[in-house]
C-alpha cells in the first residue's frame, strides 16, 4: 500500500451571512442585505488578507457582485507587500453558461474559471476576459486547489458561495475555516436558498475559534475537526499535524534522539491523548508511546483513530522492546498522518511509513509541514 506524499492545497476559508431560520438570502428581485455596514467592512478586511476569492457562477447571475477590496488603504498595502491590488477572481461553472456584462468580469483584477472540458468550450465562445481551466468531464474540487496553488500561487482562497460550493467543499473536508454571520431576521420562505444543502457531511462537532458581536449581527468562526478517512487529507489533518509539530517544540533537547509532537484523534474530532519525545522526564521515551500510553488498549475508538505525528514512527530502537510502529499497530489503529520521514541520522534506511503500510496501514505524509517538523531538530541535522 503507498505512502503517498500529497499534493499542497491553499487554506480554504469559507464566509458567508445567513438569516436566523439560515437563509442566504429571499426569492426577491432584489439581493437581501444580511450583514452589517461594519461587517462589511470585516469582510473588506478579509478580502485583502486572502490571495484569490471565488463564488459559483449562480451567485453571480443571482447577485451580480464586483467582488472588490473597497478600501484604498487595504489595496495600497496590499501592493507594497508586492501583491495585486486586488486578490485573482475566481468562479466555477460545469456548463460554461456565464454572463459576460456581469460586474465579475468588468472591475477588479485577474479573473480565472474552472469548468468541465464541455464547459471549457462553451466560456471560451464568450471570449470573457479571464482564463479558462477544464478540469475534466467533472469539476473535481481537489483537482482545482491543487491547480490554484501550484500554477496560480495561492495558499489563502476566500469562498464567498454559493451554498451549494460551501456545501460540496465541507462535505468533502477542503475547509479549513467557517466565517458565518447569524443576522437577526427570517425569511421563511422553503423556495428561498439556504446556506447548506442535504448529504453526509463529516462527523463530529466543528471547534468554535470565536464569537464576535459586529453591530446587530454575530461573527461566529468554525474550523472542522474530524479526520479524514483514507490517503486523501481532509482540512483537520492539517490542523492536527500542524499541533503535532507544536508538540514537537516542546521536547527537552537532546543530542541522541529527534524531538517528536504526536497526537491520537478519534473519527469524530476528538481528541484522545498527545505525547512529545522525553515527555514527563522519561528520557528514552518517544512522542507516539507517550501518547497510546495514556490510552486504555480496548479503547473502541482506536480502530478508526488517526496518529499524527511529526516525524514518521520509528521501526528500530534501543531503549524499549517495540518501536512506535509496532506500538500503532498493536493498539489497532489503521491511519497515520505524518510531516517527515526519518533522515538516517541515528538509523540507517528507516522506513516507519513503509512499515506501516505494509501492514495495511494507511499513511499520509504532508510535506508542506516537514521543516516545521525539522525545526526542533536543526542540532541534528546540521
């Protein structure tokens, strides 16, 4: 079974304002103002932060948005930081059927579309002054992050809607973040849109990050917790490897052994138990040990946990009759998520990851947080 290295993806944050009954909007002509004048300005603020913005292509025909950073004093800053003045402008269509007179495509900066390969020939017909990108007989959301961030240059995506984009981007774990504004009004009427649609969506409860009064309206941010299931990461696992190399951090320095963050997350976001190399003075001990110790073995949960851990789990040491991969395997846990993959400083030719797998053991390895990984370890490695 492979231990695939996965492509990088941009951080996904998805903004969005919702009615009290969570309607996006009403069925009048006109769009419904759901936030605040001040709010306006926060997602202003958001927008300037954020490297490319993109909707659907319904929210532009419903809305008809420019999609600017409106303040003068963001742009400037924004340009003296060596950036556009205005993040890339994105939209998504499977059928190519765009307006050309919208305002998307008449104000701001660069503008990008992702289609299908029929799509595709339908938008180049509008000679729409943007680039155009066929994903394939399919839009494939992770096959467009990747493309966003590796020929584009993006790592902070600001997704302002519609609600079926929200939808598709949670329900697959691409989401890094939740901005939701709650204002105070209702709708009530079934035919109006609402922010998410039916489906499976991942388990667990997402992890509130702040609540924020902005006039009339509340700020309510989310990040999801749950892992993914199989070789492909879902946003969380990010998350979690980021606080495993965190972890890491805090290991007493040591001349003869890597300092290692790990943490044991159940399939529903839960955390179980996190351990770091040399924890609580035991001088020998390694990061993923110190975690399942804490740990009953019969613990249900453990089957469909996830390990996160900043360096691959060691297959050879001195100090304990089992190396960590034997210690994940014994606890019967099936999916590990790790930053690095052991260099031959202290054992030659090690292969945790490939251990792992060979045992049926999915293993994931995010490159994009090995020198946060390294980091603690620069002594060593010279």
């Amino acid at each position: 079974m492979p231990h695939p290295y996965v492509p990088y993806v941009p951080y996904v944050l998805l903004s969005a304002a919702v009615s009290l009954d969570g309607y996006l909007d009403d069925t009048g002509p006109d769009r419904l103002l759901l936030s605040s004048p001040a709010d306006f300005d926060r997602v202003d603020e958001v927008r300037a932060s954020v490297d490319a913005i993109l909707i659907g292509a319904g929210t532009i025909r419903a809305d008809n948005p420019r999609l600017l950073v409106n303040s003068p004093e963001r742009r400037a800053s924004r340009v003296a930081e060596g950036k556009p003045e205005y993040p890339l402008k994105v939209t998504v269509t499977a059928s190519g059927d765009l307006d050309p007179t919208a305002n998307f495509w008449h104000t701001g900066g660069e503008k990008l579309v992702y289609t299908t390969t029929k799509g595709a020939e339908r938008a180049r017909e509008l000679a729409l002054a943007a680039d155009v990108v066929a994903l394939g007989p399919d839009l494939d959301w992770r096959a467009l992050l990747e493309h966003l961030h590796a020929v584009r240059g993006v790592d902070r995506l600001m997704v302002e809607g519609g609600g079926t984009i929200h939808t598709q981007l949670l329900q697959q774990g691409l989401a890094d973040e939740l901005h939701l504004v709650l204002s105070p009004l209702f709708v009530g009427d079934d035919k109006a849109p609402r922010l998410f649609g039916p489906g499976t969506y991942q388990p667990g409860r997402l992890r509130l990050l702040e609540t924020r009064p902005i006039e009339d309206v509340v700020l309510m941010r989310y990040e999801p917790t749950a892992p993914g299931s199989d070789a492909l990461p879902s946003a969380a696992d990010r998350h979690w490897l980021a606080l495993a190399c965190d972890l890491a951090a805090d290991c007493p320095p040591s001349e003869t052994a890597f300092s290692v963050g790990a943490v044991v997350v159940a399939a529903d976001g839960t955390e179980l138990s996190r351990g770091h190399s040399r924890e609580a003075g035991d001088p020998v001990v390694h990061a993923e040990e110190a975690a399942l110790a804490k740990l009953d073995p019969a613990d249900p949960r453990l089957p469909t946990a996830t390990v996160y851990t900043s360096l691959e789990p060691c297959t050879h040491r001195a100090s304990r009759p089992k190396p960590c991969a034997q210690l994940i395997l014994d606890a019967g846990v099936r999916r590990v998520v790790t930053a690095w993959r052991e260099p031959d400083t202290f054992v030659e030719g090690a292969d945790g990851s490939g251990a792992l797998a060979a045992r049926g053991v999915t293993v994931v390895v995010l490159p994009e947080y090995e020198e946060r990984a390294k980091a603690p370890n620069g002594h060593l490695l010279g």
